[in-house]
C-alpha cells in the first residue's frame, strides 16, 4: 500500500495520477461551496448512473445476440473482501500499537514530560491561530492536496539544493533548542544526567 501511495503522488503513472489528483480536487472545490451531503450525493448518484447504465448497455447486447449479457463488473463482485483470523489479529495489533504511540505522545506533551517540547508544540497552536484566522480548513486541506501532489515530485527532482538548505536548518534550529535548554533551569542538569548515565552504560558494555 506504501509503495502504491508513493507511485501515485511520484507520478509514476501520470493518467492514475492525473485522475485521483483531479477527482480530489474537483471534491473538495466542490465543498466549497456546496454542503457535504449534497457533495456526497451528487458523486454517488453520478457513479451509480455509470454503473447501471453499463449493466443496462451489457443487457441490450445480450438482447439483440450480442453479447453474454454478464455483468461488468463480475471480477470485482468474486474479489474475497474477507479477512483470516491472522490479518484481522495483525490488523488490529497495528492499529492498538498506533493508538498507544498517539497516546504516549499526548501524555508527553501535554502533561510537560519536556519542557522544552511542550513550548514548541504551544508555539505551534499558537502559530495555528492566526493560520485560522486566514484560512478555514477546507482550504487548508486543498493546499495540502496541492502539496503532496507537488512537493515529492519537486524534492526528487531538486533532491541535492533541498537536502543542503534543510540541513543548514536543521543546524540552525539544533543550536536555538540547545540554547533554550541551557538557560531553562532543570533541562541542562537532566541532559547532562542523561549523558553519563549513557556513558556510564557504554564503558561497562
């Protein structure tokens, strides 16, 4: 599934892509000024007519001896939707496992486990405030659309100039953190605390 998801926003195939890139956008262009079940309705109405008219044309052929009359889309009526009690085990595990890290990550930042992680995830919400004040959701989510349609295929073909300006980022935001750390009371202590006890551990291996 991983690797589906990666060809299609890579435009490894351009006509899929083309396609799922502008029924998305023709959706949510479509949210804006309609409501979603209007939206919804019109794209199931307008799929159900293209599937029985199909059946409808397959049933005409069979009338008049020219065809079997069978139905389309027989092939994906005999594809097994059931899960093995293994895949439905594997499934729910992964799906336990990913809502115990969600958890772990909300109790970190927002019982303080680190000071420092905290503020930014504060400044980040904060940041967000005025982002909503601009733009609504919708918006934000076609811009996002936008985004993983466009960035990845930007970054494979400018791979070299990004990685060289994130990581002069990266350094610069490393050295503000440090900083921060250092002239918060308690964080500097813990770090170096955590820095012998690794050390500690690695002489005795």
């Amino acid at each position: 599934m991983g690797s589906k998801v990666a060809d299609l926003l890579y435009w490894k195939d351009t006509k899929t892509s083309g396609v799922v890139f502008t029924g998305l956008m023709v959706s949510l262009l479509s949210l804006l000024h309609f409501s979603i079940v209007s939206v919804a309705a019109h794209v199931a109405l307008l799929l159900l007519c293209g599937t029985i008219s199909l059946r409808v044309y397959r049933k005409v052929l069979h009338t008049v001896h020219r065809g079997d009359g069978s139905n389309p889309f027989q092939a994906y009526l005999d594809v097994d939707l059931t899960l093995t009690r293994e895949q439905t085990e594997r499934l729910s595990q992964q799906i336990a496992s990913r809502v115990v890290v969600a958890a772990t990550q909300l109790r970190h930042f927002l019982l303080v486990e680190d000071l420092v992680d905290s503020l930014k995830l504060a400044l980040l919400f904060y940041i967000l405030t005025f982002v909503g004040a601009v733009f609504n959701g919708l918006t934000l989510l076609i811009l996002g659309v936008i985004g993983l349609f466009t960035v990845p295929l930007l970054y494979r073909q400018h791979q070299a100039q990004i990685d060289q300006y994130v990581g002069l980022v990266t350094n610069q935001l490393s050295h503000i953190k440090a900083k921060i750390r250092a002239k918060i009371p308690g964080t500097g202590a813990l770090a170096s605390a955590a820095a012998a006890v690794s050390g500690s551990k690695a002489k005795a291996e």
